[in-house]
C-alpha cells in the first residue's frame, strides 16, 4: 500500500497546480545559488523537493505517532505486547 502511494507522488505527469507564497528575497537567491550544484534546472524543483521532503517526514511522524497511540490504547485494554508486536511485524512485512 505504501509502495503505491509513493510511487503514485513520485510520477513525472501528476497534475500540478499553481502556488503564490512569499519567502525571504535571500531564500530565493540561496535556491537559485545551489539548484545547479544539486543538478537542478532551476530553483522552483529545488524548492518542490524540498517541499515534498518535508510533507513526507510530517506524514510519517503523524503516521508514527498514530501508530504509537494505538500501541498505548491497546495496551490499557489488556492486549499483551506479545500479540502487538505479532500484528506489527505482519504489518510491516507486507
């Protein structure tokens, strides 16, 4: 399930849309320094990875603070850390 969602974001021909945000004028100029160094064509797919860098590390915090929270409510009901670590590892080996 993961496998596909990733490579559903990763796909070059994903619709794109537009964005305004204001940054920094010297934020541009530090992207706009390093996107070639970083083989970049420009500062905006610089900045888009960036981006998408980000979003996916809250998504697996937020992923992994649910999973935790589920892990401790289980526990209060009485579920062995036996039986949690087992459907953890079948989860997690798919």
């Amino acid at each position: 399930m993961k496998s596909d969602a990733l490579k559903k974001q990763l796909k070059r021909d994903r619709p794109m849309t537009t964005v305004t945000i204001q940054m920094p004028e010297n934020i541009i100029e530090e992207l706009k320094r390093i996107a070639p160094a970083l083989g970049f064509v420009g500062y905006q797919p610089l900045a888009r990875t960036y981006i998408g860098q980000g979003l996916r590390s809250g998504l697996e915090r937020l992923e992994n603070n649910t999973v935790t929270l589920l892990i401790e409510s289980l526990k209060r009901r009485g579920v062995g850390d036996d039986v949690i670590q087992e459907s953890l590892s079948e989860v997690v080996g798919r």
